[in-house]
C-alpha cells in the first residue's frame, strides 16, 4: 500500500472511526436502558411534543370550562397517567394545599417540596439530572374555591451530565482514534526508513554484506528495492575492483619476471661482444642473432600484454561481420600452411560440406585466436623429440545454433591437471608454455577473452588417441549486407 493512499485513509478513518465508535457507545447506552428499538425510541422521540400538546389541549379546556373534574379520582388518575406516558406530570392544589402529585414526579424526585413551586412559579426546574418545563394555570372550583394547577414537562431526553460527558467522550474518542492511527501509520513508514538509514550507515562504513528487505509495499518497498539493488551493485563494483587491483598487481609482477629474463640475456650478451668475449664474426653474428631473438620476444611480449590488457578492461572494440566459417577456416590455413612447414608440422583441414556456416566475428581477432593456439600446438609438439610426425587437424561442423570449431595435435596431450588452468593468464604447463619456448604465458588467455566476446565458449580437452584437443564454440548469426564474396556485416 502506498503512503498517498495510508493517508488518504487514516485521514477518512480520522473522520469516520469516531462517529461510528460513539454511535457503538449510544447503542450500548440505549440497550442498558431498555430500549430495544432505536427506531422507536426516536420516533417516539419526535412525536412526543405532539401528543403532550393533545393532553394539555384536552387538560386547559376541562380546568376553563369543568373544573370539578378534578375532584374525581378517576379523571385524575386518568389525566396522571397520560401524562406520565409523555414525560410529565400534574401537581393540583386547593387553597394552596396540594391535591394531586402525579406519581411520574414522585418517581422522578420523591423528596421534593411541590408547595413551594406554587409560591414561586418557576418556568424551569431541574429533577434527576432532567430539566423540565413549567407552567402554571389557575382557575376554580364549581363551589367557588380558588384552585391552581402546575404542569412539569420533562424537555431533555437525557440527562443534563450527558451533555459534557457526551463531549468528553466525542474528544476522547476522536484525540484517541488520532492518536492510534497516527502511530500505526507513522509507524509503517519510519520502521522501514530507520532499517534503511542503519542500512545506509553500514555501508558508510564499509560493510556491505548486510541484505536489505522490502517489508513493506508502495514507495517505501520500491525505496528498499532501489536501495538493494545499489547495494548489490555498489558491492559487485567493489568486488570487481578488488579483483582487477589484484590482476594488476599479479600482471606487474609477471611482467617484470618475463621481461627481466630476455633483458638479462640481452645484457648478457651485449657484455660478451663488448668485452671482446665474440672474438670472431661467427660468434659476433650469433650474439647479434640471438639478441634480436630476445627483443622480438620482448615485443611480443609487450604486444600481448597490450591486447590482454585492453581485453580484460573491455575497451577493445570488435568489428563484427557476416562470414562463412568453412570459407575462412580454408583460406587462413592456406596462410598458415607455409609457416608451419618450417616447423615441420602439417596442417589438415578436415571438411565435407560446402553449405555456409555463417556466423558474427571479428576476422582480424578470429585470426588471432586461431594463430595463438597453432602457436601452442606447435611449441607443445616441439618439446617432445618422439613426435615424427606432426600434424595438426582442423575441423568446423554445425552444432544446433551453433558453429563448434575443433583444432586437434598430434602431441602427447595435456596433463589432466592443467586442463582446468591452461586459459588462466601467466599460467604456463610444465613443458609447453615456458620462456625458453617462447611462450608468454597470455596467448590462451587472449583466446578466451576473444571468443567470450563474441558471445562463445572455448575449453580444451585430450583426444582418444592422444593429442590436445581445443573447442572453439561461437554461435551462428544471420545475413545482413553483403560485402564481398564471403564476408558480409552484421549487426551482431
């Protein structure tokens, strides 16, 4: 529920609750009065006017015109008890002598002193806690005796008292009913923004651990939705940074063990040729050769840490196009065919089907990934003096949506206790991916980061018959502008 609408209904509650609990006070009242219709009772209420004025019509014609009427028992009796019917009552006196109380009054104030009312003729009076009405009417007797009558006519239908109770009450019930809802309401709005503030305190410290619940609907459970969701984010942000200081912090320290090696080599060297140690043109020659090598190494060192660098921070962007998977996979290993042979390794491109498998890439880093793991296969191959024949086999074939790309050696395969590590940065196996290989320690990483950008998988895996196996899963996409014979963009 929303605080508009906890308002708007405290305020009607505010205005309605009151009246219907003093409502709930006046029926008790009634029933522990005896009054078993309301309705009735109000009626009754109404017409009581009415039917006094009949009586008192019926009551100044008999004292004008035949007053000895009331020196008949019966008559008065009679005249008594309709009147008494309608909350009045006759008080008859002769001479000054009181006649005829009606015992409506003696029932309402039984102590009471009728004589003095004759002597002093009031126009109110007041009888347990009831005001009535008073009027006077002289006349006299068929014999000649001076008479008078005073008639009481109750005109409050509760008593006096009532009147400030019933206020007292009103205001009890109403500062009451405020009060209540004024707590039930507040109180479901400033339990929830108090766990906020102590939410909002704890992540001023530094705490974010603590999860924050929407107890409550409307705008406050979205706040604490909101709220939540910040928190959640704000703690993955600080996460992810905490993670990304720490990569840096390994990255520099590989960096500086990788490039310290070549460098001292290079020094090393460079302090043969200058201490006259490379005394022939033969030796100088190999030097030279040799620390070119390590420059080059260093170069594509530092060309590698580049692009990881770029890949893990998200700032590389891809150009993604429209390409026929089968189409390029033949035409890179045409390129690549002529540099492996002097490796002395032969590469197979395994294919039967000439249908497009089109898929979104990027060429250029797709090369990439495809270069660094030939690269691997070669340097792993080339470790081992057994491997006569090395050959690397390629194969592309459709997998639902799809296109799995499987490169397959000849090698010995990778120790099930690498496997799980061979595409985690800096990780070197024991045998392959060292630096007197060449290897970096980043190029399986950089294939990861590559095909997770384009929205695949990779993962690698020992084949039957011996060898790495390396799966490159990237999914399919459709055609959208053609650009030449076998690459089209796309907007993938």
């Amino acid at each position: 529920m929303s605080i508009r609408v906890k308002l708007y209904m405290s305020y009607l509650a505010m205005v309605f609750l009151p009246l219907i609990l003093m409502s709930l006070f006046m029926i008790f009242v009634f029933y522990a009065r005896g009054v078993e219709d309301v309705r009735q009772y109000f009626e009754k209420e109404s017409k009581e006017p009415y039917l006094q004025a009949l009586v008192y019509g019926e009551l100044s014609y008999v004292l004008r015109n035949d007053a000895g009427q009331l020196e008949k028992r019966e008559y008065v009796a009679e005249i008594q008890h309709r009147l008494g019917e309608h909350w009045a009552g006759l008080v008859i006196s002769r001479e000054g002598q009181i006649k005829s109380v009606a015992p409506f009054l003696d029932q309402t104030a039984p102590n009471e002193n009728w004589k003095r009312f004759l002597e002093e003729r009031p126009s109110k009076v007041t009888f347990n806690s009831f005001q009535f009405e008073v009027s006077s009417l002289d006349f006299n007797y068929p014999d000649g005796g001076e008479g008078s009558a005073l008639i009481f006519r109750r005109i409050d239908t509760v008593p006096i008292y009532w009147r400030p109770v019933g206020t007292v009450f009103s205001l009890a019930f109403i500062g009451l009913t405020s009060l209540l809802l004024t707590y039930f309401v507040s109180r479901s709005i400033i339990r929830p923004i108090k766990e906020l503030e102590a939410a909002a305190l704890q992540i001023k410290d530094g705490d974010l651990s603590h999860k924050v619940k929407a107890t409550t609907k409307g705008e406050i459970g979205q706040l604490s939705n909101a709220f939540e969701d910040m928190r959640v984010r704000l703690k993955h942000s600080i996460d992810q940074s905490l993670l990304y200081e720490e990569n840096r912090k390994m990255l520099l320290s590989h960096i500086s063990h990788d490039l310290k090696t070549p460098i001292s080599a290079i020094k090393g060297y460079v302090e043969g040729i200058m201490d006259g140690i490379a005394n022939t043109d033969e030796k100088r020659i190999r030097y030279m050769e040799t620390i070119y090598r390590k420059a080059s190494d260093m170069d594509q060192l530092i060309d590698e840490l580049f692009l990881f660098s770029k890949l893990d921070l998200q700032t590389v962007a891809f150009d993604f196009k429209m390409i026929d998977i089968r189409r390029y996979l033949e035409h890179f290993m045409d390129e690549q065919r002529f540099d492996l042979e002097k490796s002395e390794v032969e590469l197979i491109y395994l294919t039967h089907e000439s249908e497009p498998l089109l898929i979104a890439a990027d060429p250029d880093k797709l090369s990439r990934v495809l270069t660094n793991i030939l690269n691997n296969c070669v340097k792993y191959m080339g470790q081992h003096a057994d491997s006569f024949n090395k050959q690397v086999f390629v194969r592309v074939r459709e997998l639902q949506q799809y296109a799995l790309i499987v490169i397959e050696d000849s090698g010995p395969g990778i120790e099930e206790d690498d496997l799980p590590f061979i595409f985690d940065r800096f990780y070197r196996a024991e045998q392959s991916r060292n630096l007197e290989t060449g290897g970096s320690g980043l190029g399986l990483a950089i294939v990861k980061q590559i095909i997770e950008g384009h929205g695949g998988t990779v993962w690698a895996e020992n084949a039957e018959q011996g060898g790495a196996r390396f799966c490159l899963k990237l999914p399919k996409s459709t055609t959208v502008h053609t650009v030449d014979e076998h690459e089209e963009h796309t907007n993938h």
